[in-house]
C-alpha cells in the first residue's frame, strides 16, 4: 500500500497558492515540518498516502475527487477503511 498515489504535486499547487495555503499550513494539518511539505511540492519526496489524504482535505480537495483514479475496489477499501480510523 505504501506505493499507492493520489499526489499530482502541479495540480495541488495550483490550488494551494488559488488558497493562499502557505507550505507552513499544510505542514500544522499533516504534521510534519514545512521542510518536508516544501520536498513534496518541489517534487523530491512524495507523501505517505495518509498524508496525502490530510493534505487534500488542507487543501479543500474532495477526496472522492483525489480518488478517482484508483479504481481497484480492495484498494478504495483500505482507504475508506484508514480515513474511517485516522
């Protein structure tokens, strides 16, 4: 499960800055250091699935629309399953 990725780090930008959601922000949500927020968005580290889910719920992101591209039902399980129990 730890390869799965819901991450577009260009997109998620894009609506980060619209927000005027600062990397400092996102780190406070997530809880991690800004550093690491700032290795996500400059594309040198990508976030653990769990938090790329607290990042789009940061940001405003409809998980439903982060999802749509895993279409593997076992996958979609384990996932409503970890929000269920975050």
């Amino acid at each position: 499960m730890t390869d799965l990725n819901i991450w577009d780090r260009h997109s998620w930008d894009v609506v980060r800055r619209s927000r005027g959601i600062t990397y400092g922000d996102i780190a406070d949500v997530v809880g991690v250091t800004y550093k690491a927020v700032s290795k996500w968005f400059y594309g040198e580290r990508t976030p653990s699935l769990r938090s790329q889910i607290l990042m789009a719920k940061a940001l405003g992101i409809p998980l439903s629309k982060a999802l749509e591209s895993i279409t593997d039902e076992d996958t979609r399980a384990l996932i409503r399953y970890a929000l269920e129990n975050d």
